[in-house]
C-alpha cells in the first residue's frame, strides 16, 4: 500500500520569536511510519516540527503550519491508499501575525485568533475508496468524543486515548488506546510501546484494505455472473 502519515504539532507564528503549538512529540507518528515501512509499505510522512531522526525507507516532507500540512496532504493524498493522520494539528491561528517581536513595554496583547482548516475532515469527505484514519486525544468523554469524530470526518478508524494520563498521550513512550471502526467495532488495547501500538494500528488498516479488497471483488464477480 501506499501509506501517508502525519505526525508531530504544528506551530502557528505570533511574532518571529513566538508562536502556539501543543505537546505533541511526534513519536506516535513516527512509529506508525516505520511500522508501515517495516511491513513493505511506501511511506510518506508529513511532519511538524520535532526533535526525532527521520524513519529509515520513508520519505519525509516538512512542515511548520497547519496551512502548510493542508497543502501537504492534499498534494499526496491523491497518491495514497491510506492517511494516518496522527499529528496534532494546531485548532487556531492568530489573524494578524506580527513583523516584529512584540514588547512587553507594549502592554499586554490581544491576539485574535482564527481556526485552522479541518485536515482529517476535509480528508475523509474526499477519500473516493481511499481509507482515513484518525487520533482522538482526549480528557474527558473518550469513547463518546471519539465516537461523534469518526462519524462527523466520515474515517475508517479512530484511535482514541486519554491524553490526561500520566503513561499515555504526549511526551511518554506508550498509549493505551481503543480502535473504533466505522462497522462500529471497539477494540479496547492494553498499555504497550507507540512502536507496539503503531504495529496493530498498521495491521488494523491492512484488514481493513483486503476487506474492501475482497468486497469489491466478490461484487464484480457478482455483476459478471448476472450479465451473463
């Protein structure tokens, strides 16, 4: 297959000095791509900002901005099989980025603060037999908020945990995490490695991919047999 990943946070810039980001590490991303790799996969992963050595056999693009990471999706996703999309993609933007850096002499600014595009959104309305999966990293109401996402991006697959954890989320070397499917299938995973995790999540899609696979087949030999 091929497989396109996101990975790691976005920025979106204040000023030259500052900017609003989030936690995210990229190691989840990171694990999924060499996963896929691993398993004779073509990758590529779309990445923000981060401190990780690039996976061997995957081609990386660099991003800064949640607008960069749009365009960069959109330009593979019409190569793709499949989208991971593990980053955590920045929910605002400032409207006004400043030219200068800001002084506090200044006063106290106010930023106004726009949203940023929908990536997984956007990806799962124009998925055209592609499969779209998606990260739910929440605090509270996992599986409901989980739930409501997969629906309303229209995904394949949710993978959904409980970021308020001290041993699972962001800056950690494990997840415990539940897969919600589309067929509305919940497999609840125990605590284990991002790279144990991203392995059953890769595995997941494959499933998913010959099942498709399989029905479509079984529908043209269908189709050939009542034209006959």
């Amino acid at each position: 297959m091929r497989i396109l990943i996101t990975a790691g946070p976005t920025r979106e810039p204040i000023d030259p000095v500052r900017y609003i980001s989030n936690r995210s590490s990229g190691r989840m991303g990171y694990a999924l791509a060499s996963a896929a790799a691993s398993r004779g996969h073509r990758v590529v992963l779309i990445s923000g900002p981060v401190a990780l050595a690039e996976p061997p056999g995957v081609r990386v693009v660099q991003v800064t901005t949640a607008r960069e990471m749009q365009a960069a999706v959109r330009l593979w996703f019409d190569r793709s099989d499949a989208l991971i999309m593990a980053a955590a993609v920045a929910d605002w933007r400032v409207r006004a980025v400043s030219r200068q850096k800001l002084k506090k002499r200044s006063g106290t600014p106010v930023l106004r603060l726009v949203r940023n595009p929908d990536i997984l959104k956007g990806a799962g309305r124009c998925k055209a037999g592609r499969l779209v999966v998606g990260f739910a990293a929440e605090t509270s109401r996992v599986i409901a908020e989980a739930r409501r996402k997969l629906a309303d991006k229209r995904l394949d697959l949710m993978v959904a945990n409980d970021v308020s954890r001290a041993d699972s989320g962001f800056d950690v070397d494990t997840n415990q995490a539940t897969l919600l499917g589309i067929d509305g299938s919940i497999e609840r995973l125990p605590l284990m490695t991002k790279r144990a995790l991203a392995k059953r999540i890769v595995e997941r899609v494959e499933q998913l991919r010959q099942s498709r696979q399989s029905r479509r087949g079984a529908l043209t030999a269908r189709c050939r047999r009542q034209s006959r």
